[in-house]
C-alpha cells in the first residue's frame, strides 16, 4: 500500500516538472485547482475556466483540481462547518445537526427550503477558507518543488 502511495505521488510530482512553463505558473494554476477541487460545486471545468481567465497554467490547474475534487470536500466536511460557523457566529453544533438532518431526509423539494441556507451559508463559507488555505499551501508546496528540481 505505501509503494502504490509513494508511485502515485512520484506520478503527479513527474507530470508537474515535465511542464512546460514557469514555475510559478505551474504553481498557481495547481493551487487555484487544488482550491476549487475542495470548493463544493466547482471542479475541473471551474479550474480549467479560471486557469484561462487568469491565464495560468491550465494543465496544472486541472491536475490540483482532479487530485482533490470531492474526496477532500468529504474529509473537510466537519472543519469546514466549524470555521464556517465561527466567521458567522452561529453555533457549530446546530449547523452540523441541521446538516445531518438535510442528508438523511433529503428531497429536491428541500433544496429549495429558506432553512437550508442556514447550513448552507456557515458550510461555504468553511469549504472556501479551508479551499484558500490548501490551495495557498499546494502553490507554496509546488512552487518549492520545482525551483529545487535540476536543470
């Protein structure tokens, strides 16, 4: 299980220095992928769109956004109700349970509920501060990377 860990980041390590572009290019259109890969509702096509407004490297941004698209929105779930909740100043646990509750009698009728922004509102703010705070640390990471690689 460690190899098959070790050989899948050496893959993603191999395809970001094989880029042809500036480091900091590749960097930041990794981080800006890596940020809406864990933002709810965006993904690749968002990244791909972003990398070309902002003009980075699309490649890269489309990489970040693959390599975290949903499984980390799931692991974020629980802090990202938490810091969501903290900056609007409601209480956590509510926000949780009322989000447990949407999940387990989930209609589409429910979707369109006044009380679902009460979860809503807390939980993008969360995803989107802990989006900004992964992608800034995948730019760092990357950056780093591929200004030691030789040549």
């Amino acid at each position: 299980m460690t190899e098959k860990i070790k050989a899948f980041f050496h893959s993603v390590y191999t395809k970001l220095v094989k880029m042809d572009d500036s480091p900091q290019r590749i960097a930041l259109g990794f981080g800006v992928g890596v940020f809406l890969g864990i933002l709810p509702g965006t993904g690749p096509i968002a990244a791909l769109a972003a990398a070309f407004i902002f003009k980075i490297n699309k490649a890269a941004a489309l990489l970040g956004s693959l390599l975290t698209n949903t499984w980390l929105s799931v692991v974020t779930f629980f802090i990202s109700i938490k810091i969501g909740s903290a900056i609007l100043g409601v209480e956590w646990v509510d926000v949780q349970r009322q989000a447990r509750d949407v999940m387990d009698h989930f209609s589409w009728k429910a979707l369109f509920d006044v009380s679902l922004l009460n979860v809503l509102k807390p939980l993008l703010a969360g995803y989107a501060v802990v989006g900004l705070i992964c992608g800034c640390l995948a730019y760092a990471l990357v950056l780093v990377l591929l200004k030691r690689r030789p040549g």
